[in-house]
C-alpha cells in the first residue's frame, strides 16, 4: 500500500507577528504607538484568517 504524501499546514503566525510590529513601529513614526500596535493587530489577523482559509480549502 502507498503512504499517502505528508502535508504540512501553512502557518499564518510571522504575518501576525510582523504586522504588530510593523504597526507598532509606524505607529511610533507617527507618535501614537498604541494605535499602530492596534492597527497592526486588526491587519494582522485579516491576514492570518485569511492564510487559514486558504489551507483549510487547500486539504480538501
């Protein structure tokens, strides 16, 4: 019998944890850090939403 090929999910973390800094940094630039940590949180999570939509349509 053939092993059926192994398949790692795609992680979706570094675009959320890049996104937050990024944010927090811009944000910093612009004199309101904890609006651009928030920034960065809300794009972030589009981000990993979307990266888990997309392998979750990839499995089936």
């Amino acid at each position: 019998m053939a092993n059926p090929p192994s398949r790692t999910p795609m992680a979706g973390g570094f675009l959320l944890a890049v996104s937050l800094l990024a944010g927090t940094i811009i944000g910093a630039g612009r004199g309101e850090a904890s609006i651009g940590f928030v920034a960065g949180l809300g794009v972030g999570l589009v981000l990993l939403v979307a990266v888990w939509l997309i392998d979750r349509t990839r499995t089936r």
